[in-house]
C-alpha cells in the first residue's frame, strides 16, 4: 500500500484556548478559525490545530519540533516579540548546542514545548 498523504497536522492542546490562540497568532502564525473549539495555525505549508483541551498528560508531553533555516536568528527574532510581557509562565530557553545541531525552546502559555533547531551540516 502505498499512502499519498498531502500534509500532517498535529493537534495541540490549550489550558486558555483564547490565551494560546494570540501567542500562536503573536509568534507569527496565521490563524484560520476552523470552529468555537478548533483553529489552524499554519506558517507556509506547515500548520497545526489548536483546541480548548485541558488535558494535563497530553499538554505536559506535546512538543512541536520547528527545523528552521537559522536558529540564532530565529531565537533573536522571538526575543524581539517580548512574549514573557504578555503571557504569564511561558519559558524561553536560548539556543544550545545538541549532538545533530543547535535548538532553541519555548513553553507556550499552557506549557507546551517548542523546540525551533537547525540540523548540523553534512
């Protein structure tokens, strides 16, 4: 069998659907209003959907894994947003450096990790 899959899309939960919803739209994603309980949130081809679901276990094991073209530049340029003044309890951690390359994190307003990385060259 053969699947002919077109996109993959994760669903991310939110402890504060309409909190989450700005910080997604403030990082620079482009938010389409799928229902009251449901968003997508795309940047280019990529896209996720967020829903209003506070589930502890789900929320505490989601990270969304960002490969980015520059990952310095990216972490200065989320510096620049200046989250941590709007949104309560998130975590910005600067970029280090990992065995495969470098990666930066966020926690988002509800604690889900997102890692923004850039892969070693070859």
């Amino acid at each position: 069998m053969k699947l002919e899959i077109k996109s993959l899309r994760s669903f991310v939960g939110s402890k504060d659907f309409n909190v989450s919803r700005s910080f997604y739209r403030d990082l620079g994603f482009e938010e389409k209003v799928i229902s009251d309980v449901l968003a997508l949130f795309q940047s280019g081809e990529f896209a996720f959907y967020l829903s209003p679901s506070d589930v502890e276990d789900w929320i505490n094991n989601t990270e969304l894994f960002f490969v980015v073209k520059d990952v310095k530049q990216c972490f200065e340029q989320i510096k620049q947003l200046e989250l941590k003044k709007k949104y309560a309890g998130i975590r910005i951690v600067p970029v280090k450096k990992k065995p495969w390359g470098e990666a930066c994190y966020i926690l988002d307003p509800s604690g889900i990790a997102l890692c923004f990385a850039e892969f070693n060259q070859p």
